[in-house]
C-alpha cells in the first residue's frame, strides 16, 4: 500500500447558494446545495485520510522532513476547505445580510477572516 499523501486540488466545483443562513431558534444554519456540500465532503474524507497516513508515519517512524511535509499538504487541503466556504459565505450569507440591512455581519467577517489568517 502506498502511503504517499497528496495535495488536493483547487479544481473542485464552487457551487454558492444564495440561502446560506437560516435562523432556527438561536442556531444559524448554512444551506448549501447538495453538489457544494459533497464536494466539501469528499475534501474532508481526503484530509481525513490524509492525517490518518501522517498517524501511521509517526507510528513507523518516518523521516520528519517527510511527516513535516504531509503536515504542510493537510493544512493546505484545509485552507482550501476554508477559501470555498469563505467565499461561498460572502457571496450568500454576506450579502444577504447586507441587503437585509445587517451591517453587524462585517464584524463577523472580519473576525472569521482573522481566525482563517493565523
């Protein structure tokens, strides 16, 4: 079994969908098409399967260079998981809010950004 991990691609569909947040009590929830959540998904399983092949490089002993780079390939995969559901979040939700008169949601944004940024 080849245990060499790879970076995944940022050639995944970008589907948005312009109901993004929905208010169910206190809990907002997104509202993305099926096609953009499995993509998001199937991005998830990768990663996941990803760190599972960094456990088992750790376990065998591998070279840190190696395992340091597999590290870097995952965080990768992960700010690419963020970059779409950032930028579907402000094509939707963002101007959405705006539209609907909520100026608080560029607060939000900008700390979500700041968090994605560290």
């Amino acid at each position: 079994m080849d245990n060499k991990l790879i970076p995944l691609s940022s050639t995944d569909s970008q589907v948005s969908d312009p109901h993004c947040a929905v208010d169910e009590g206190s809990e907002r929830k997104s509202h993305h098409s099926e096609k953009f959540q499995a993509s998001l998904i199937a991005r998830l399983n990768r990663i996941e399967g990803q760190v599972r092949g960094i456990k088992g490089m750790i376990e065998r002993q591998t070279y840190c260079d190696d395992v340091l780079n597999q590290i870097a390939a995952v965080q990768s995969a992960l700010n690419g998981v963020g970059k779409l559901l950032l930028e579907g979040h402000m094509k939707s939700c963002v101007v959405e809010r705006i539209e609907e008169g909520d100026k608080d949601v560029l607060d939000e944004l900008l700390k979500t950004i700041n968090k994605l940024l560290k």
